[in-house]
C-alpha cells in the first residue's frame, strides 16, 4: 500500500512539472538529443476529457448550491482532475522520445522512460497497430490506442512499471508523430561509425 501511494505521489509530482514545463515552453531533458514528439494524435481527446470534467464542475456546482461545505470539497477535486488531466497531456508533449548519441530514451507521458542503448537495437521498422495484447518481453506504448514503430531489441532491457516491478523487454512498439523520420533517424544512427572507428588500422 505504502509502495503504491509513493508511486501515485511520484508520478502525479512528474505531472505538476511537465505542466510548468509546457506553460514555459521547455521540455525534460532533450536538449542534447534528437526529440521524436508522439502527443499530436491526443491531444484533442485531452482537452475533450478536461473539457468533459469542467462540464461536470458545473453541473456539481449547481446541484450543490445548498451544501457549500460539500461544494467546496467537490470543487477542489474537480479542479485537481482538470490539472491532472492537462498534466498528461503536457507530459506527452515536454517528454518526447530522445535520441542522444548512441542511446535512445523511449518515453510516455510521466510513467515510462525506458533507456535503450543503440547497439541493443537489432532491427527497427514502421509497424502500425491498433490492437495489443500484453505479452512477456514486450512493452506497447500505444498513443491513442495506435503505435507506428516496432523496436527489436539483441538483448533485453529493463523496463520499471508503474510500481517499481521490474519486467525486462526484447520488443517494444511506441508511436512518433512523424515515424518515418524517426525510421530514419534511428536507422543512420545504428550504420554510424562509433567514435574512433575511422582512425582503426585496416
């Protein structure tokens, strides 16, 4: 129980952040690297949701016009839904994939940032799904219940859930709003000659 609320504290502190990164137009880290962003395709369904929860803060505040204490304690709930909700969607914004030399950072949203060195990469290619089924050794990080790219992985990595469980992954699936630069972005960057190489004696 303790774990989980840490968790939950943890990650909605990430949300607070990457919103105050978003107002300021600055995004987590990517300043060295190459960034793929991945949050143009959600963006309208999360102001839709926050929308949808404005819409609710009202209705309450109308049906509890007579109970003020009730009223105030609904409202600062609803509030912090709002918050949370443009939270994600900032979070998906100021937390893009990242490229930055020869590891790439695949990222979604505030709860996974998962490091993967190039060399590990064994294949990469555009792959569009809109259906997944969790299964051992692969991660989906789906954005708008779609993803465009599928990593091979030579060996496993790490992946950290939500709680802290760790699950190592030979595959993972993930979404670019342009996949096909990223494809190539990636794929140069695995035929690039590593640091030194071209000075090897023949």
């Amino acid at each position: 129980m303790r774990t989980a609320l840490l968790a939950l504290v943890r990650h909605e502190l990430r949300l607070l952040v990457s919103l105050v990164l978003w107002v300021g137009r600055r995004s987590h880290r990517s300043g060295r690297g190459r960034a793929f962003p991945y949050a143009r395709g959600e963006g309208p369904l999360m102001f839709g949701f926050a929308f949808v929860c404005v819409i609710e803060s009202v209705t309450m505040a109308v049906l509890l016009r007579d109970f003020p204490a009730v009223h105030r304690v609904v409202l600062a709930l609803d509030v912090y839904t709002v918050v949370l909700v443009v939270g994600m969607h900032a979070a998906n914004v100021v937390r893009p994939h990242v490229l930055d030399g020869d590891e790439l950072r695949v990222r979604r949203a505030a709860h996974v940032d998962l490091r993967i060195p190039l060399a590990h990469v064994a294949a990469v290619r555009r792959e569009l799904r809109t259906t997944h089924h969790r299964a051992d050794g692969e991660l989906d990080l789906a954005v708008g219940a779609r993803t465009t790219l599928t990593l091979e992985l030579a060996q496993p990595v790490d992946h950290f859930t939500f709680l802290g469980r760790r699950r190592p992954v030979r595959l993972v699936r993930l979404h670019a709003d342009e996949p096909g630069e990223f494809l190539q972005t990636i794929t140069q960057a695995r035929s690039a000659p590593w640091p030194g190489e071209k000075d090897l004696p023949v």
